[in-house]
C-alpha cells in the first residue's frame, strides 16, 4: 500500500509540471564502492573486530560488490530546478569472517527517489540532487557459518520492508553521458525474532544477536546515460 501510495504521489506530481518536451530520461548503473552498517547490539559477541564491539561495521572499499540500476525521470520546475523521480534497484550488506566464522548479508532493494535537482546555471553540465528515497526491501540473503555448520535463506519475511533514506547526489554532463558521486545516508530498518527458524544456534549467529535495529550508510560512484 505505502509504495502505491508514493508512486501515485510521483506521478500526479509530474503530471502538474511542464510539457513533455522539459522531459528527460536517463539510465545509470554503478556501484556502492563503501557500505557502513550501524546496529544496535543486543549484547558483546566478544569477536575480535573492534568495529563490532561499537556497534558498527564498515566493509573495504571495493568496486562492483553492491551494484545499482538507475532509471530517473527529470521534469524542469522553473528555471535551473527540477523534479526528479523514477526507479533505483540496488543492494546493501556486509561480510565478516572470524578464523572459524562467517556472516554475509546482501539486502536488494526497490527505491523510488523524490529529490530535487539544481543544474547550475542551468548548462546542464553540473548538478546537485538532493531530497529522500522510499525503499522497499525485495530480498535479503544471509549467509552465516559456524565450523562445518551452515545455514543460508532468504530473510526478508523477517526485516521491515520499508524504510526511507536521505540521498544526495553530485553529477557532470557531458552531452549525453556523465558520471556521479551519490551518498544514500541512514536507510533504517528492523528485524525480528526467527532464531527457531536458523540452522546455527542462536549464540552463534551475528545477525541474531547483534543486528535488531540497523541502518545502512553507502556512497558511491555510477555512469548515467541520456536515453530521452
């Protein structure tokens, strides 16, 4: 219903702004190059990655780990401002290994942005995006090992499906293509409770001990195309 709810709001937004021939459209892909994933912890685990002890985990930088699509749909507002909104498939995680364990969490989500663009000087060469984006979490794949014990399944049944971020964005045109800098900040979620569910104990399973109430940070850099 809430994602009906902001599609319908994009387009009876655009659908008040000018003709369609301030219309354009553009497809992008890149990558998060770094993910920072704050928790709240439920207790110390005692794992010798400080970053753990203090709630936080930031993964190493690394191109191609947490790809994204981007289609984005810009509509002129007055002078050098816009709209934009459109469609973003892109994905969040962590990998942690210890000598004899393992957790690895990749979270795929379905954005809709609603930012504002400055196009400075209105040369369509360089803009600012800024604004929010709604997430809904598609799929999220948690892998954990413990010794030879392994389990792995989809846990999104069990993590708040929506959530909302703030986004910026710092982008150079060149003609039709470009290429950004963006920073997606405090993408906030929740899990619950399916210890009785996981193959691992509960006493040996990260997720479940220490990620309740988490959020996600990323930036990163993505290759934009005008296609309209």
């Amino acid at each position: 219903m809430r994602i009906k709810i902001v599609l319908w709001g994009c387009f009876i937004c655009t659908g008040f702004l000018p003709s369609a021939a301030q219309t354009r459209v553009y497809l992008s892909v890149g990558t998060n190059v770094n993910t920072e994933f704050i928790a709240e912890p439920n207790l110390n685990l005692g794992l010798t990655n400080n970053s753990f002890s203090t709630g936080s985990y930031t993964t190493d930088y690394s191109w191609g780990k947490f790809p994204r699509v981007d289609l984005t749909i810009e509509k002129r507002f007055f002078g050098p401002y816009y709209w934009l909104t459109g469609i973003k498939l892109n994905q969040s995680g962590y990998d942690y290994a210890e000598s004899v364990y393992t957790s690895n969490l990749r979270n795929t989500y379905l954005s809709v942005p609603l930012l504002l663009r400055l196009n400075l000087n209105n040369a369509n060469t360089v803009y600012i995006d800024l604004g929010i984006m709604e997430n809904y979490l598609l799929y999220a794949n948690l892998k954990e090992s413990f010794l030879q014990q392994t389990d792995q399944q989809n846990i999104a049944p069990h993590l708040s499906r929506f959530s909302t971020s703030f986004y910026f964005e710092l982008g150079f045109a060149f003609r039709r293509w470009g290429f950004a800098y963006f920073s997606q900040l405090k993408s906030f979620g929740s899990s619950s409770d399916f210890s009785n569910e996981w193959g691992l104990n509960q006493n040996r399973s990260l997720f479940l001990l220490y990620y309740q109430n988490f959020h996600f940070q990323s930036n990163g850099l993505k290759i934009t195309c005008r296609i309209r």
